[in-house]
C-alpha cells in the first residue's frame, strides 16, 4: 500500500523527458540493444504508456527509454477504448506496474477532428474518424460553448487536457481490475501532456502525493 513504486516510476520518465529535452541519451536507454538476449526470456517494464499514434509524440523517445522499458499503447486521440483497457490490464496484472501514464498533445489532429464533428455534424468526411470522434467528443464538447470559444489556441489547450482527463478518469473507474489496483495503492493513473514546441511533457492529472 505504498505510492512510492508509482513516484519512482515518474521520476524515471521526468529525468528521460529532461534528457530528451537537452538532446542527449541516456547510458542506458543507449546500450539497451545490448540487452535483447536478457529480454528474450522477459519483461519487467517499470511504466505503461497510453498515447497518440501522432508521429511526434514516441513515448520512448520523449522519456529517453530503451527495449524493455515501456508497455506502450498508441492510437490516435489517445482515446481509452475497451481494447486499450485490455492492454493496461494485462500489463498491470502481469508485470505488477505501478504506473500508468495517459497522455496527450498539443496540435492533436483527433482533437481537431472532434472539434470539427461539433462544428459540422453532417460532415460525410468525419464519418471514417467516427470510433475515435465520439470518444473525444463529450468531455470536449462543453467547452466548445464557454468563454474559452473565443479564443482557438486556448480552447485547443484545454480540449486536449479534458480528453487528457476523462481518458485518465475512465481507467481508473471503468474497469474493476483497474480500480481494484488503484484502490489497493498498487496503480497510479496519471494524465499529462506533451507540448511539441518545447519538448515538455507535463504531468498534470493524478500525480500521487510524495
Ligand atoms: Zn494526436
């Protein structure tokens, strides 16, 4: 009953991030390859990652990790779809992971294709982006009439954020197995943020207490 495991895994990806950011590798992320043999037998992946397909966002390279490291899940608009409760699950159960990190990005293109579902709901051509839209669609739509529709970038920002944090929320309350390791101590959910501009990753949503 113990958060630690969870904060220790954060750090891990804090310092990665941090090396990402000053463009230089880490000793270990570096001579990975040299443990393929090691990994053949298995794996112990200290974090599970869920995230964009979006080609700018590669969780092991924007938190410097090598093979073996991250139990990752991409699919576009990191939305949280049975299959990828699934995934979470099997690692969680598996390898024991302490945390989860579900993240976000800024310029995502399946925010902006929800957004534009809002705007033109008789869009024939948001019709194949359909299974990801409506799962993006209701924690960003009450933005869409507040003060912030004024103002693009910031609406953006924050619609990226709410999907951030209902896609967190979801883990840790729509499946029993989930929420059992949570409420145990033994899984942390955390929502972030990556900001492609300057290479941040913001973790902003569910960061456990020290
Ligand atoms: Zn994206």
């Amino acid at each position: 009953m113990s958060t630690q495991p969870a904060i220790e895994a954060l750090t891990r990806l804090r310092e990665g991030n941090r090396r990402f950011i000053a463009n230089v590798r880490g000793i270990d992320a570096l001579l990975s390859q040299q443990r393929r043999a090691d990994l053949v037998a298995g794996q112990q992946p200290f974090a599970i990652f869920l995230g964009c397909s979006d080609s700018r966002a590669p969780a092991e390279i924007l938190f410097d990790q090598g093979l073996g490291d991250l139990f990752v899940i991409r699919i576009a608009g990191n939305i949280v779809a049975p299959s990828g409760i699934a995934s979470v699950e099997f690692a969680a159960q598996r390898f024991g992971i302490p945390l989860v990190v579900l993240m976000g990005h800024t310029g995502c293109g399946a925010i902006e294709a929800a957004l534009e579902s809002i705007s033109r709901p008789n869009d024939e051509s948001l019709r194949n982006l359909k299974s990801i839209v409506d799962r993006v669609r209701p924690a960003i739509e009450p933005l869409v009439t507040t003060e912030l529709a004024r103002d693009p970038a910031a609406l953006r920002r924050q619609c990226v954020r709410a999907n951030v944090r209902a896609g967190a929320n979801h883990l840790r309350h729509g499946s029993p197995v989930l929420e059992r390791l949570v409420l145990d101590g033994k899984l942390a959910v955390v929502g972030a943020e990556y900001d492609l501009e300057s290479g941040v990753v913001d973790f902003f949503d569910g960061v456990p207490d020290a």
